[in-house]
C-alpha cells in the first residue's frame, strides 16, 4: 500500500480554546486512486487504539475488493487518530496539559466532519467506520453534514451507543464496568526500557497477548515513542487523557438516538464478536430495535472475537466488512458521483 501522514486542523471548540489538530494517514494501492466509481473508507478507532491498528483490515480489504465491479473497489481508505490519542496525541501535547477534562467524542466528530466537508472528499463515495468510540463519533458526523446521502453506508463496530433510559436502567453496572476501565487505564504500565522490552511485555498479557501479532507490532511501533528524556518508550497517549475518555457518555446517548434517524436514510450495519465482553446483550438488541426506529441493514457476529474485534481478528473483520461493501447500491453510488 501507498501510505501518506496528514495533519489536518479542527475546528475549534465553542469556548475559543485553540483548535486541536488530527493526525491522519490515507492508503492508496497502484492505481486506486483514479477510480473515481470507487468506494474511500474513512476509519475512527477506538479509545486506547490508534490510526495504525487499521492496517492489516485496509491492506485486506484491497485484496478483496481489486476484482469487483468498480464501484465496490477501494478508491482510497482514511485513518484518523482521536485528538489525544495517537499521532494527534503528540501533535497537541501542549494544548492538552490544559484539557484536563480531555476531548470529548464530539471534538473529534466535528473534526471529521470537517475532513468529510472539506473539498479534498467532493465526489467521492463515502462509507465510515468506526469502532466502539469510533463509532458514535462517525455516526456524529452526520450532525454537520449537509445531507447523511453523503455516505453510501455506516459500518459501525461493537459501538458503544446506548440511549440514556437504557443506561439509566442498568445505572449500576454501567457505572462499575466505567469506573473499571478508568482504574485500569490510570494504574497500567506506561513505560519500557526499548520497543522490544515493550513488545514481550505485551505479548503476555490480556488483552493484547489475544491479538493478532501484526497489530501488538503496529502498537509497539506507532503507539509509542521515545521517552523525553531518552530513557527508553512511553505511550503517546496519556494515561489521564485517555482515562477521562471513558465517562464521555453523552455522544453515545445522542448517537443512539441519532441512529434511529440516519438509519431511514442511510444503510448502517453493526458488527459484534460473539465473545460478549463489554457491550450486554440487552444494549446489542436495542441498537437493532425496529419498534423504537433503529432499523439496521444486517447484523454480523465475528467468531470467537470479543470487543476487541479490530485487534484480535483482523482477517476475519475484513472478510465481514468486504462482505457489506458488496452490498452498496452501486446505482445510488453513480448517481451521486454525478451531483
């Protein structure tokens, strides 16, 4: 694959703080880039990933879409890292010293918004997807858009979207799995001696013993850098700024609402792992419940997969998300090229 770094300016917040910046990869293959009837792939991870774990499904899919109909191959593919996660990370290490509070999911929706807005994306035929956070903040988008036919379809991967009567009714035991997650990043390892030191460290460990190897090496080399002081690696994402990611709720209750409206519009499919390890049975259905709007175009179930289903399962996700690809309208695909 063809692989170019990009920095792109958001927009800024409405208290005038300054505008954080987003750090961006897109990925191209030979030629791909000239068939204009082809599908661009927009990716937003997931809280503690970043850009780079995308890989291995974008490199994936060109393989499996390079002999189909030309509205069905990929044009180009687009990787963004959250503004404190990743490449973003660094780019707004001083600015984040004064974000405390973090970068609200809905920072980062506006941010791609923008991209998606932005002349660079006139014409082409646009499908997002996103993973767990990633997902409500490409669902999001649809806010600052002047119309959702924008986007051919949303693929939306072990979201955690939920309406706020939903949550309210298991306040409890969402609050514990929160406040988990939040120890847990606070208290983690954050340091090593060198990347190699890093990557056995990894490779024993749940959760990342459980993913794909190619990925733990993705994170190993594009999750962390070189310490300050030279003494060894630390993440690019701080502990504390990913921490305060987790109680960011609210784009995930309007997002759950905001499905029930985009679905009548625009296909939106949900992929899960069969292995159900963050998001219950009882949220999952919901998000598929056409008696309160939310009338999804499929439902697909990764074997022996959990919510990491990005990491752990690469292979198999791509082969899910080629799967829908084949489904796009290609007739809905022309006429807008057209517009």
């Amino acid at each position: 694959m063809d692989i170019e770094f990009f920095v792109l300016e958001g927009p800024p917040r409405d208290d005038l703080s300054p505008a954080l910046k987003m750090a961006a990869k897109r990925y191209t293959r030979g030629p791909s880039e000239r068939n204009r009837r082809g599908l661009t792939l927009l990716f937003a991870h997931c809280i503690g990933a970043h850009k780079e774990q995308w890989e291995p499904i974008i490199d994936r899919l060109f393989d499996l879409q390079k002999n189909k109909d030309s509205c069905r191959r990929l044009r180009e593919a687009w990787c963004f890292d959250y503004q404190n996660h990743g490449d973003s990370a660094v780019l707004n290490k001083e600015h984040l010293k004064d974000r405390p509070e973090g970068v609200s999911s809905y920072e980062w929706s506006a941010a791609i918004a923008a991209f998606v807005n932005s002349p660079r994306m006139r014409g082409h035929h646009i499908v997002p997807i996103g993973h767990s956070a990633g997902a409500a903040a490409v669902l999001m988008t649809t806010k600052h858009l002047p119309t959702p036919y924008q986007y051919m379809s949303l693929i939306l991967i072990e979201p955690t979207l939920v309406t706020r009567d939903l949550f309210n009714a298991h306040l409890e035991e969402r609050m514990e799995q929160m406040d988990f997650a939040v120890s847990t990043t606070l208290t983690r390892r954050d340091n090593w001696q060198s990347r190699e030191q890093a990557f056995r460290y990894f490779k024993k460990r749940i959760p990342w013993g459980m993913w794909d190897e190619r990925v733990v090496q993705l994170y190993v080399e594009y999750g962390l850098e070189d310490a300050f002081d030279g003494a060894g690696v630390v993440l690019k994402c701080d502990r504390k700024q990913e921490s305060v990611s987790f109680p960011d709720v609210e784009p995930h209750f309007e997002g759950a609402a905001k499905l029930s409206e985009i679905c009548q519009f625009v296909p939106i499919h949900l992929i899960w792992g069969t292995r159900n390890d963050l998001v219950p049975d009882y949220i999952q259905e919901s998000l598929c419940d056409v008696t309160e709007g939310r009338k999804v175009s499929s439902v697909t179930k990764i074997e022996d997969a959990g919510h990491q289903v990005v990491q752990e399962k690469p292979q198999e996700l791509a082969l899910a998300i080629s799967r829908i690809l084949d489904s796009v309208e290609v007739s809905a695909a022309i006429g807008l090229a057209k517009l």
